[in-house]
C-alpha cells in the first residue's frame, strides 16, 4: 500500500516578531513592549492598554528549550503572519509593495536572498496565558516550529539582509533604488 501522507513545509527561521523595542528604563533582566491585539489584553493594565509587557531573563539566566515557551508571554511566534513573495524587481512590483505596507499590521523582509510579507496579527486561538487553546489539532507548522533559537532569544530583524516597518521606510528604499521612481506617475508601464 503507498503512503499517502504528505510532507508538511518547513517552518523557516524568518517567522519571528519584528515589533518589540527595548524598553530604555528597563531593569538588567530588560523588559520589552510588544504591540498586542486589544481583545488579547488584560483588562486591568492601566493607561495606555495597547502594549503588553514581556519580560525577559537576562543572558545569564535563559531558560532551557523546555521551559522556553513559558517564559514568553505573550508567545511572540503566535503573533505574526510571514509570507513569501517573489524577489522584486521592477517599479511596478515595488509600487505594490509600498501599497502593502500602506495598511496596518503589514511589513516586509528580505532574509537570506528571500523576501516576505510579514502581517502582525495574533493567532485566534491563542490563550490570555501564552498557552494555545487547540494544542492537541494545532496545525503541523506549529508542531514543526523550533525554539532552539526563537523569537525570545533575539530580535528577528537582526539577522535580515532588508527591513521595512512601514510605507515612508519601504518608499525611501525606492528612491535610492529607482532614479525614476516618482516618474511612475506619469508611466504606468515603469
């Protein structure tokens, strides 16, 4: 009888949580503000309820793989989408890019010669606890996905070749790249 199974994708490295910035009154053991969905907080946070804090264990003390998951809350590689796209190349398939970026939520990276779509968007079933409410059905590139070095460990963007946050940082790109490149415009056909 043939196997009838199908060989899941690999998860890459490249899906890692690009929106955490050190936060520059933090203790030694450095705490770190991740943009979160609002129905996602907690409730009794006070002022601004838009950032959830994660702490983080100092170099000297970083947890083991085994307990890794636990110590990051609120599970930074639940939060985000990434998706592979073609390499860009013309003005027209950057043009579309920077309309992307154009809307909330959407990044892009370029990453070991690859580029992707990077959405921040936290995964449905993700618990209030860190914890994932479909664990047991949960989808294979969630089990395939490794945190021997994750998103807890460093910052993704760290290791990309290009970064784009938003529309003004992705447009600046352009008009280093393209001379012509308010000139498209003018020529739908650059």
């Amino acid at each position: 009888m043939e196997n009838d199974t199908v060989e899941p994708p690999v998860l890459r490295s490249s899906t890692r949580q690009l929106d955490a910035l050190p936060n520059p009154d933090a203790s030694e053991s450095s705490v770190l503000k991740t943009k979160l969905e609002p129905e996602f907080l907690d409730t009794n946070l006070e002022g601004d309820n838009t950032f959830g804090l994660i702490n983080f264990v100092p170099q000297d003390e970083k947890l083991s793989t085994d307990s890794k998951c636990s110590g990051c809350v609120p599970s930074k590689c639940c939060t985000y989408i990434t998706h592979e796209i073609d390499t860009p190349r013309t003005i027209r398939e950057f043009d579309a890019l920077v309309w992307k970026l154009a809307h909330a939520n959407v990044q892009l990276f370029k990453e070991e010669g690859s580029w992707y779509l990077l959405v921040n968007t936290v995964c449905q079933n993700l618990l209030p606890s860190g914890g994932c409410g479909i664990y047991d059905t949960r989808p294979m590139i969630c089990r395939e996905h490794t945190n021997d070095f994750c998103e807890y460990d460093s910052p993704a963007e760290e290791g990309f070749d290009l970064f784009f946050d938003c529309y003004d940082t992705l447009d600046a790109y352009c008009r280093k790249r393209f001379k012509h490149w308010d000139k498209r415009f003018n020529n739908p056909r650059l």
